[in-house]
C-alpha cells in the first residue's frame, strides 16, 4: 500500500467525526496531495518492481570485487614474506662470507707463530649463522720486495631447498715488515 492511499483513507474515514459534512479545508488539501501522488505511486511501485534483482547483482558484483582484492592482497603478502627471508638469507651469507675473510687473516696474521696462506672451509655454528659456510681462497704475491695476499671468501646458507645464498668477498691485505 502507497503512501498517499493512506492519506487517501484517511482523509474519507468518518472517524472523530459525527456529520457527514464535508471534509474540512485540511483534509481536503491533504486528500488532493494524496490523490496526485496516487497515480506517481503507482509508478514507482512498478518501477521498483522491474528492480527488485538489481540490488542482488550489484551485491555480487561488490563481493566478486573485494574477493579479487583480498586474494591480490593475500598474494602481496606472501611474496613480501619470501621477499623477506631472501634478504635475511642473503644477508647471513654475507656475515659467513665476512667471517671467513675474518679466520683467513687470523691464519695469515697470527699473533704468534708463522702464517699459513692456504684454502680452507670453514663450518660456522654461530647464533644466526647456523648452517651456514664459508669457503676461503688465499693467494701470496710480491710486489717490489712487499707481501700482499689476496683472500677471496664465499659465505653461503642454505635453509632447505628452496632458500639458498651466496656472498663472495675478496680482500687484499699487505704484510706490513
């Protein structure tokens, strides 16, 4: 039921009145306002008839949108994630590559006893560094009577198949005589 037929029916109702003299000036405008707006009620009725499944498809239309947005969401969040663990892989890799260069000039340098320039692999087990290895390459040249080694370390951790890092640092030192 419209709106306005209310008005309509309540403009005709003999309620609270005893006569039947005609309405007064009040209700008649109210029941003119009613009457004109029957017929455009009317068409709304229809209009909002012929729309009833609209609001369904725009609903699923909004929930086809966010699930696409969740799901690309979901995807940025785990490739940040692997992102992430690269970058500490990597960087692990880097501090054994480090302590490698670290444990050859210890060996190269001594602070007693004679210096030993050889390869070596060293297997770090070291908080954050477990796992992790670094291999150690040293050279001895001499240029114009002065010894200078040259000391290339690779640092790599792997943590299972699918994380694996490499770092490679080379250093040259000078005997100082």
């Amino acid at each position: 039921m419209c709106l306005s037929n209310i008005f309509v029916n309540l403009a005709f109702s003999p309620q609270g009145r005893n006569d039947r003299s005609p309405p007064p000036l009040r209700e008649r405008a109210r029941m003119e306002v009613s009457s004109s707006n029957a017929i455009g009620c009317k068409k709304f009725r229809n209009y909002s008839n012929k729309q009833s499944g609209v609001s369904l498809a725009i609903l699923l239309f909004i929930i086809v949108i966010l699930a696409l947005l969740s799901a690309a969401l979901v995807r940025i969040n785990s490739q940040s994630v692997i992102s992430n663990a690269h970058q500490v892989i990597a960087t692990r890799a880097f501090f054994a590559a480090e302590s490698g260069v670290n444990f050859q000039s210890m060996r190269i340098f001594p602070l007693s006893g004679a210096s030993l320039c050889a390869n070596q692999n060293f297997t770090i087990n070291v908080n954050g560094l477990n796992g992790c290895t670094a291999q150690t390459q040293c050279n001895t040249f001499n240029i114009d009577g002065q010894d200078f080694y040259q000391v290339i370390s690779q640092g790599q951790c792997n943590v299972g198949q699918n994380f694996q890092a490499t770092r490679t640092i080379e250093v040259r030192l000078q005997a100082l005589n």
